[in-house]
C-alpha cells in the first residue's frame, strides 16, 4: 500500500534498544518479537510493520526497498558501500566501540601483521589511513580467539565493556570508530512516501533528543 512503512531490524540488542523509541511513536509490535517465531511482525500501527533480518542485511533491505527504513549498527554500515541510503539520524542505542586489540604482551611480527576481523573493508581502509602494510583473514565471529591460536597477530572486533578481551588476553591498541545505531532510508523511498517517512524521521529525533 501507498502508505505503509516496513522497517528492517536485527533482532538482539538493537531491537530491545530500538523498541522503547519505538514505543514512543506508538510503535508497538503485536507479538513478542523474542518469543516469536515469526519474522515480520504487525505493530499497533496497521501502516507499519517490522521484518527481523541478520544484522549485516539490513541495509540490503533498505538499499533495494523491501523496507524504507532500518534501524543498523554503524558497523554495519561502514561494511556497507552503497549511495542508495540515507542515514539521518543517530539513534544513540547500541553503543561500543571498533578497535583493534592485540596480545598483552606484543610479539614481535616479521613481514605483513595479520589482521583477523568480520570487519573486512573497516579495517583495509583503517590500516590503508595508518600507513600499514597488512593481511585480512576474514572471519565471521569470535575473532578473539585468533591471536592466542596464532591465526592472526591482531584483531578488528567490537567492544563494549572488554570484559571478552580481556579473557582472551587481548587489550584495546587502537580505536577506529565509536559505534551506535542509526536510522537508514531508502532513497527512493523518501521521495516517494516522504509524506509519512519525513514526519517519522521527525518525531523519532524529537524521542532521542531526550
Ligand atoms: P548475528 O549475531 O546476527 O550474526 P551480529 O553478531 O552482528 O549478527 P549482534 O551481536 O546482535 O549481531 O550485533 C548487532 C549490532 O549491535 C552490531 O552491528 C553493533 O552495531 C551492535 N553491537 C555489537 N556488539 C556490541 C556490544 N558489545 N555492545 C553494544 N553494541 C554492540
Ligand atoms: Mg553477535
């Protein structure tokens, strides 16, 4: 319908952080999100709807139209080159950190540092800034472990409180970004339905600001 608004959302911590802003524009979902099993979900707005997508799809949603709107990590979209999105705004929600962490104790590395991370084109472009020559072994979680197992010399990883660092023996060397979620919109879609997503983006500031 003309009208309606689908918002693409990673279930987990964004969703439960994103849900209370939600709830202030009178976005309620209808279901449990944690307790369903189902994957698009009717909220108390007959004209807005969420779909629960992997973390890292959402902006693949936003970007084709399926949803006009997502709610994403920074992470997230700094992995995710597109110009068909807009990011309008700062949620807040969600926060760390992306750093690159390293053993303790430092051992010294011969030739290229090998840099183990889901984050794979943060952290060329990262070490491409820093001047560094390194290798990126792509992995697709539990990145901390790859230095003690010698997969890697160093990390790019999320942090929040470093607590998982820290059992892995790994301590932050550097800090490449500070991570929140934003609002993303397809570009399109802001011309088409500004009428409904322009008011959105609006009164969900007015709810941040506070
Ligand atoms: P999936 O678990 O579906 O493979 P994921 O691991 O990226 O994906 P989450 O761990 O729920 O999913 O992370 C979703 C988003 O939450 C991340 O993209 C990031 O923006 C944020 N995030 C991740 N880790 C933390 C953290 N430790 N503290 C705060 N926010 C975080
Ligand atoms: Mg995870």
């Amino acid at each position: 319908m003309a009208d309606t608004l689908t918002i693409a959302i990673s279930k987990g911590r964004v969703l439960q952080e994103a849900l209370p802003l939600l709830a202030q524009l009178g976005i309620v979902p209808l279901e449990d999100p944690e307790q369903s099993r189902r994957l698009i979900l009717q909220t108390s707005q007959a004209d807005v709807r969420l779909v629960l997508v992997r973390a890292a799809d959402v902006p693949t949603y936003v970007e084709h139209g399926t949803a006009e709107l997502g709610i994403a990590g920074k992470d997230v979209l700094l992995e995710y080159e597109c110009d068909g999105l807009y990011e309008p705004l700062d949620l807040g929600i969600a926060r760390c950190r992306m750093v690159v962490a390293g053993p303790k104790q430092t051992r010294k590395v011969r030739g290229r540092a090998r840099i183990a991370t889901k984050y794979v084109r943060t952290a060329r472009a990262y070490f491409a800034d820093q001047g560094e020559q390194v290798e990126i072994i792509r992995l697709y979680g539990s990145m901390e472990i790859a230095p003690g197992l010698g997969l890697a010399d160093r990390i790019v990883d999320l942090v929040d409180s470093g607590r998982t660092l820290a059992a892995n023996n790994l301590e932050i060397l550097e800090t490449i970004a500070e991570i929140s979620s934003r609002l993303i919109v397809n570009k399109a879609a802001m011309k088409m339905k500004g009428g409904v997503i322009r008011p959105f983006i609006r009164r969900l500031a007015e709810v941040v600001r506070k």
